[in-house]
C-alpha cells in the first residue's frame, strides 16, 4: 500500500485535525508519513515540491499553482481569525496608515498574513522576518516597531503588555464580506484525483475522529504544543478549526480568488492566477 508525505504545522489545529490519519486510528485510511514544520519552512518546502500533501499559507500558494492543487479539508479559513498587528503602547502611532514607514516583524515573506498586511497598508513596510513565536519577545524588547502575529500568539500578546493597532482579519472581512483565507493543504500534481479524493475524504474523517473521541487525540495536541496553556490551545482549536475545515465550500473559494485577485491588483503578484481546487465541493 502506497504511504504518503504529509506535512503540516506542530500548531493546535493542525495536530488536531491530522492526530487521528496521522497515528493510525482510523479504519481503512490512507497510509502517511508526518513531517512537522514551521508555516514558513512549508513554505519554502511546497516550493521545492518537497511533499505529497501539506500545509501551506495561501499567500504562498499563488506561486505553487504550477505543481499543486488545492484540497477542499483540512486547512485554515474563516472569520474572526485574521492576523494582528502589535505593538508596544508607547510606540504606536495615532494612525494605521504610519505603520507603512515602521520595522514590522512579520512570520514569512509568503504567509497570508504578510499579504493582508501588504494590502492593508497599500504597499509594503520595512519587513523583519522571523519565526512566529519569536514576534512578541522582539516587539516587547523594541527590536522592531511593530510585529504581525498568528496563531496562538493572538491569544498571548497581551501578556507582554502589547496592544493590538490593527485586525487584518476584519479588515478583509469588512472589505470582501468574505472569511479570510489563511492556509490550505495542497496535494502535489503527481497524485491522481481519484487518490486526491480519497486523502481527502481521510482528511476529513480524521478531523470527524478527532470531534467524536478528543481523549484519543489530546495527547498528541499536547506533545507538539508543549510550551502553551491548555486554555491558549483550546481557544486556538476553537478558533481556527471550523465548518471550512471539512470543506472550503463555495465561500471559502470565493475568498481565496478575491485574495489571489486582491494581491494581483496590488502588484503583490505580478501575474493573474487562478486557484486550482484538486476536489469539488
């Protein structure tokens, strides 16, 4: 039986949706190979078609269209889930749009959360990449002016006695009335569509497990999120797995072309490209 490469994020969600496929708890499902990894470092892994299926910020996926196609489960979309702008109270100006002229610390060059930023402000700041979890401690310790922080740290960055200047989920939502498209889990072209069905299916199934039986599955939320409170962890599966979890839907595309559009407009990208779903909902 033929295993597959799938590679996603040791974040909540993600260990939550793919504990059960991932640990072989369910019955006649496909056979992985779990690698775990940073957004960013996916990233630039999808670049270099490094696996079969895996997670991906979809501010990189306009540039991986050519050998991926988007699966309908397992990603991150949705509303009240968009990435914040942070700062220290004393260094933050009055206005939004002065944030332009700021060193931001952002999580990756090609994470969503930079391609919001980049729309939101109108052009692109003095970007200081780094890891995620390294957002915080570098605003809070005035290395950057600014930092533009995802998943958990959207729960912890008031504990470092920073502020939020800017939601950039609400801004797309208020823009587009649309859910904001985060990440997705791409399927390589090499695997058929009847096999993209089937992991798909199993990727949706696992997150159905993981619903159904979270005793079975906590354990290993927990092993990959050592460093964060259960209260953080939960809130951060409550967040960001949802009904576009099991599948974009007709919504969820939609929001994915607008960003792809969006971004093109801007001169983010520098050619149009359309989203190719690998599963029809």
């Amino acid at each position: 039986m033929a295993e597959y490469a799938l590679a996603y994020s040791p974040c909540p969600n993600d260990t939550y949706v793919f504990a059960a496929l991932t640990n072989g708890l369910l019955d006649d499902a496909p056979s992985v190979r779990a690698h775990l990894a940073d957004i960013e470092k996916l990233n630039a892994a999808a670049a270099r078609s490094e696996f079969q299926l895996t997670k991906v910020s979809y501010g990189a996926i306009p540039f991986l269209m050519d050998r991926y196609r988007i699966l309908s489960a397992g990603g991150a979309i949705g509303r009240g889930c968009g990435p914040l702008l942070v700062a220290r109270p004393a260094q933050a100006p009055p206005l939004f749009s002065e944030f332009a002229h700021k060193r931001i610390a952002i999580p990756g060059e090609r994470t969503t959360a930079f391609t919001l930023l980049q729309l939101a402000l109108g052009g692109r700041p003095k970007a200081v990449p780094m890891r995620f979890d390294r957002i915080i401690a570098a605003v809070a310790g005035g290395e950057v002016d600014a930092g533009l922080v995802i998943h958990e740290s959207r729960f912890t960055y008031r504990d470092a006695g920073l502020i939020s200047i800017a939601d950039l989920g609400e801004w797309w939502e208020n823009m587009t009335m649309l859910p904001v498209p985060l990440g997705a889990i791409l399927i390589r072209n090499d695997v058929d569509e009847e096999t993209a069905r089937t992991l798909d299916s199993a990727i949706r199934r696992s997150l159905a497990f993981a619903r159904a039986n979270e005793a079975a599955v906590m354990p290993y939320v927990r092993e990959h999120a050592v460093e964060m409170r259960d209260d953080v962890m939960r809130a951060h599966i409550e967040l960001y797995v949802n009904e576009f979890t099991d599948d974009l839907g007709k919504n969820g595309r939609e929001a994915v072309r607008a960003l792809f559009a969006r971004a093109h407009d801007a001169g983010i990208l520098r050619r149009e490209v359309e989203p190719c779903f690998a599963v029809a909902s």
